[in-house]
C-alpha cells in the first residue's frame, strides 16, 4: 500500500468537483509523507479524510467518497484533455494541466508521449477521442473519396478534422489508428476488399519468382494487373497492401507478422469470437504457418522457426531454458616423455593432458531434449627421463 496510490473515475473537467480535487490533494500529501517515513503526518491525514467522509484502502490504494471509488484511472481523461490541448496548441491549457498532474504525482514524457502514475503505471499519452470506430472510418471514407476525385480541399478540411480528434492517417497503408488501441481501415468497402488472401498471395510470390529470374517484363504486367485491382506493392519494403486497408509482406512471413496476427487469434478467442480466431489460423496457414493448440506453440513450415503461443493477455511467454549436461568426456591417449633428455626449463611444465569437457545443450519450453554429448578426449600425462623407448 505504500508504494503508490491508484485512481478509476474521477471526471477531472472544468466543472471539477472542488471535493475531490481536495481529496486527491490530501491523498497525495499522505502518500509522501508515507515514503519520507512520516507516519505521524500521514495518520493525522488520514483522520482528515475520515471526517471528510473518505474511506482509505491501504490495501487496494483507492478511497471511497459517496460511495464511488477512486483509483489511478482517474488521472486517464485529464491526460487525455491535456494531449489534445497540446494537439491543438493551446500550450497555456497544456502546461497547466501538466502541474495538476505533477502535484498528484503522474509524470509526463511528451519526447517518448508516455506518462507515469504514482503506482508506478505506465501508459501512452493519448486525445480523448470522441468519435466512434464507425464514424472515424466514414470521415476517412469521404476523405478517400475526395482524394480520388482529386478533391483536395475537401480532402484537407477532412484531415484536419480527423487529426483534431487525435487520428493519424497512414496513406501508404490505407489504415488509421488512434494512438495504440483503437485502428482501421481508411476505406474498408474498396473493391480489393473482395480479393481472397490466397489470390494475393499467389500473385505477388509469383511475381517475385518473377523479378528473381531478371524476368522484369512479366513482373511490371502482375504489378499493374493488381494495382488495377486495389493492391499497391512496396518492392523497397517488401510489402504489399490493398486499398481496402489490409496488407502483408512479400515472401517468407517475419516474425513480427506472426506475432502481430497471433495475438489478434488470441484476443479473438478471449471475446468467443471464433470465427475470426478461425480466418486468422487459416490466413497464417497460407503463409506456412502451423499452430497447435495443445502444445501453445506455432511452427513455419519452411524454417525452423516457432515458438509459444501468446497467453491470455496477449503477451508472448519469456522463453524458460532448461540446462542439460551431457557425460564426462573419454580418458586422454598415451603420455609422451622426454628420453634421456633433461625436463624443461622453469618456466613451465610439458604440455599436460585433460579429460574432455561434457556436451551442453540449452532448450526452451522444458521440450524435454536430451543432454549433450561427451567431449573429445584430453591428452595424457607427462614423463621425463622415464627411460621407455
């Protein structure tokens, strides 16, 4: 309880609730005087609160006034207020906003855009945005539109529109994306979007075979063929997407796509949304890419690469190695000596054998493989003037 103090739901507007601004005042007073040691202080705060009618828990670092509980996500919309204030330059607004924050304890890194609750939480500075899935992809969808028809002015007003509420555009992919949580496609009901994954696959590796074989004539003819059809490729980055907002690599999957698309299934499986868990396994698949359930782990069908499935919360499990050795290793050959030869001079000794190290081999996963081989074996012992032959 002493390490920090979390906060879930306080509306931190302009129409503060004077109340609670005291309180989380006060908390945050009690807080420091807890890690500088000053028990007697933070005891006398924690008998203000009382009579205030806060109600602390240590235990869960939250406090409860009226009958709501408060805890650290209720510094979440005031970053966020102040994230668009900056978008918006209104830099008076910003800075304010930023010493509230100090004083509770939440620090801000607008060069990396993260922030740090008192507990030690750490986030992604983001705008409270206030449009929905739907009418982010509509806007995007006019300003595609727009754009098309070389309606450029209309297409500005719209970007502006968009990067008020804290939307970035990826014109390259199609997509949009709000910060790091919520994402789109620009124009997801495009025609490409009618386009099977194995079709694309199956015209853009064969337009690689292509461009390997210096065969450039064939592959500029696969290149317009798709474009005309709402698939744009990107030869320097080795990637190729749709203007319906869906995109993959060209060739051999990275390991970053798997992981990304893995994660997707696994979130998907977590909502009981089977089907899409199910479309993503058999996209993976066209990509040579094997999972297994009961073993939570995926193979590519071309290398020997694999690993663990992500966990519940989306997270790929650290690899956990097991060390095993192998045995000792075989006894040295014959000794050499020095017949009638006097020994070497002090500085150092003949050369001496040694018994070969044991094998290692490192797995993950506990997959149970077995120990290492033995070691070569060492050379034998030394002799001097032992009179053999």
């Amino acid at each position: 309880g002493g390490g920090g103090w979390g906060v879930k739901k306080i509306i931190m507007a302009e129409q503060e609730d004077e109340t609670v601004n005291r309180v989380w005042d006060m908390v945050s007073e009690r807080v420091r005087a807890r890690r500088a040691r000053d028990f007697t202080r933070a005891d006398e705060i924690r008998e203000e609160l009382r009579q205030m009618g806060v109600t602390l828990d240590d235990t869960k670092d939250t406090w409860t006034l009226d009958g709501m509980v408060h805890d650290e996500a209720d510094f979440i919309p005031l970053i966020q207020e102040r994230w668009k204030a900056k978008r918006k330059h209104e830099f008076e607004k910003c800075d304010e906003i930023r010493e509230k924050l100090r004083g509770y304890g939440v620090w801000l890194d607008d060069d990396n855009r993260t922030y740090r609750l008192p507990s030690g939480a750490q986030g992604v500075q983001e705008a409270m945005c206030e449009l929905t899935d739907d009418e982010v992809t509509a806007l995007t969808t006019q300003r595609f539109d727009a754009l098309e028809a070389g309606d450029h002015e209309t297409a500005s007003a719209l970007m502006k529109q968009l990067n008020s509420e804290d939307v970035t555009l990826n014109d390259s992919y199609f997509t949009w994306n709000i910060g790091e949580s919520r994402w789109g496609a620009q124009n997801p009901a495009h025609p490409s979007s009618d386009l099977t994954l194995q079709y694309i696959l199956e015209q853009v590796n064969t337009r690689l075979v292509a461009r390997r074989q210096n065969d450039y004539e064939k592959a500029d003819e696969i290149r317009d063929q798709l474009l005309e059809q709402g698939v744009v490729i990107y030869d320097r980055e080795d990637r190729w997407t749709t203007k319906s907002g869906r995109n993959g690599p060209v060739g051999d999957i990275p390991d970053r796509d798997i992981h990304i698309m893995l994660k997707d299934r696994a979130d998907a499986r977590m909502k009981q949304d089977y089907e899409k868990a199910d479309k993503i396994r058999e996209e993976l698949g066209l990509y040579g890419v094997t999972i297994s359930d009961r073993d939570r782990s995926w193979s590519h069908m071309s290398s020997n690469r694999g690993g663990p499935l992500p966990n519940a919360n989306g997270e790929i499990p650290q690899r956990q190695y097991n060390d095993n050795w192998g045995g000792g290793g075989g006894g040295g050959d014959s000794g050499y000596g020095y017949r009638n030869q006097p020994p070497p001079p002090p500085s150092g000794p003949p050369p001496r054998g040694y018994g070969g190290g044991g094998g290692y081999n490192r797995d993950y996963n506990n997959n149970g493989w077995g120990g290492g081989g033995g070691g070569g074996g060492g050379g034998g012992g030394d002799c001097y003037n032992c009179g053999r032959p």
